[in-house]
C-alpha cells in the first residue's frame, strides 16, 4: 500500500557530506513515522534516526551531531543529512515509514553508502 523509495547514496572520502531523499507514496493512511535504518556486514539493522509528523527527532548515539533528519510532510519525504562522514558509516540504509493504522510499516530496498578515502 505504501510505496518507499530511497535515493542519493554514494562512495565519498572521510569527513564528507551525504544528503539521502526517501519518498513514500500510494498510501491511503497517514504516514506516523519515517526513519532511517542502516545495516553493516556482519551487524544487525540498527536505527540510525527518526522523525515524527510533529517534527520530535532521535539519533543512535553514533550519529548525534554529525547527522540531521528532516521531513517534507506535503510531499511525504524524508532527509537525512549525514556530515563529516567516518568509515564505519559504510552501509546499505533504509528508509522506513510507519502509518498510524494498525502501526503498520513499510521499506524501502535501500542505498549503499560507502565511506573510503
């Protein structure tokens, strides 16, 4: 019902910028949630940051004050800007929206982002 599209990953060096778009659409109900989710090799998918329809944010510790969500509630997307970039960032993130009804989520395929100098 919710269709999630995730974009703008990439291969950048040490200490770069990142910006990610995810968009849902084709959903009938109203979206609760988006989030960004990353997994490494060998890790679990762990929560990288989200972002309620009334703007309350949360960050994994790893991230606090080099990465910033953000939402475009008319449009349905979700941003994640991800600065001074470390190697241990590498990983496919996923873009995930929750709707209010029956707390039901959707993903997208997800994004390589790689960190290498």
């Amino acid at each position: 019902q919710v269709q999630v599209v995730e974009s703008g990953g990439g291969l950048v060096q040490p200490g770069g910028s990142l910006r990610l778009s995810c968009a849902a659409s084709g959903s009938r109900f109203v979206i609760k949630t988006m989030g960004w989710y990353r997994q490494a090799p060998g890790k679990q998918r762990e929560l990288v940051a989200g972002i309620t329809n009334g703007g309350s944010t949360n960050y994994a510790d790893s991230v606090k004050g080099r990465f910033t969500i953000s939402r475009d509630n008319a449009k349905n997307t979700v941003y994640l800007q991800m600065n001074s970039l470390k190697p241990e960032d590498t990983a496919v993130y996923y873009c995930n929206a929750r709707v209010w009804h029956y707390d039901n989520s959707y993903w997208g395929q997800g994004t390589q982002v790689t960190v290498s100098s």
